[in-house]
C-alpha cells in the first residue's frame, strides 16, 4: 500500500519461507500496482540493495550487513516473535544513526511513506564514518604482523576485494 501511495517503482522480495496463501494476496494486490514488481527469491539479494535509493526490510543478520554494506538509508521493521534478536539488533543500530527501526506493531503504510519522503537517497551520515571492510583489515593485519606468510601473489600488484572480484 505504501508503495500504491508513493509512487515509486519498487522489488518486494517476499522470500522462500513466507506462507502459499500470504504470496497468494500480495501477488493479487501487486498486480494493481504496476511500478512494484514481487520476487520469491533472488541468488544475489545483495544486488536488490545495492541499485536501491531505500530499503525497507527485515532486521536478519545477512540483510542489515548488506544494507551497512551498501550504505544505503533503510527503515527497519525487525521480527519480534519467537525471538527479540531482530528488534534488539534494531533498536540498538538506530540508537546509532544507521537504520530507521519501527515495532511491527507500529507500522503501517503511512509511517513508510513519511520516512521515504523524509529520508533522502545516499547514505546516512552515520554510515560514512562506519568501515565494512573487516575482511581487507585483518588480512592487512596478518600481513603487517606476520610478513613471511605474504604469498608470491600478494607481490603481484593484484589487488583482491573481500567479495572475491578482482580490481
């Protein structure tokens, strides 16, 4: 509905584990909304985040990592039952300035469309001083630390990002 509201063209991921019947009535109500497209699964999740202006979603492990990764502005609505996790996660990382969390109990199209018309696209300004790259660091760390375990490769003048793509 919010998206309907907006007007924005939008994915909805519903993923692999949401109920038959509940895919049935967003599929059904999707199909009134031209600018939103449903996806039941995608291999690479990481790029729906990464080409989006704002994410709304979740508060998992994977996810919120892919959003801090991407630094991209998200509103956070996290999974309360059968386990805090999710909400704590949440609360926690917008006491922070990263994430915008919402209760479940408290969401509802409206407070979605107030916060993408109040959140400008871009990383959040809390975002730019946070560093993901925890992989590059600590192999920088084994290098600088332990410099006979440098292989003939790291000489190469290649440089490997820690998503395994070759720059």
């Amino acid at each position: 509905e919010a998206i309907r509201q907006n007007r924005r063209n939008a994915v909805l991921l519903t993923g692999p584990y949401m109920p038959e019947p509940i895919k049935g009535i967003i599929q059904q109500k999707a199909e009134s909304i031209p600018s939103l497209k449903v996806v039941e699964f995608a291999e690479e999740g990481d790029l729906l985040i990464r080409h989006a202006s704002h994410v709304v979603s979740m508060g998992g492990y994977n996810t919120v990592s892919a959003i801090l990764s991407h630094r991209k502005p998200a509103i956070v609505i996290p999974r309360v039952v059968p386990r805090q996790e999710q909400w704590l996660r949440a609360v926690r990382m917008a006491e922070l300035g990263l994430i915008h969390a919402v209760h479940p109990d408290e969401l509802s199209p409206a407070s979605i469309c107030t916060w993408l018309e109040e959140t400008p696209a871009g990383a959040p300004r809390m975002l730019n001083f946070l560093n993901m790259k925890g992989l590059d660091c600590i192999s920088d760390m084994i290098l600088t630390s332990f410099p006979e375990t440098r292989s003939s490769q790291c000489h190469s003048g290649q440089h490997v990002e820690s998503n395994g793509y070759q720059e």
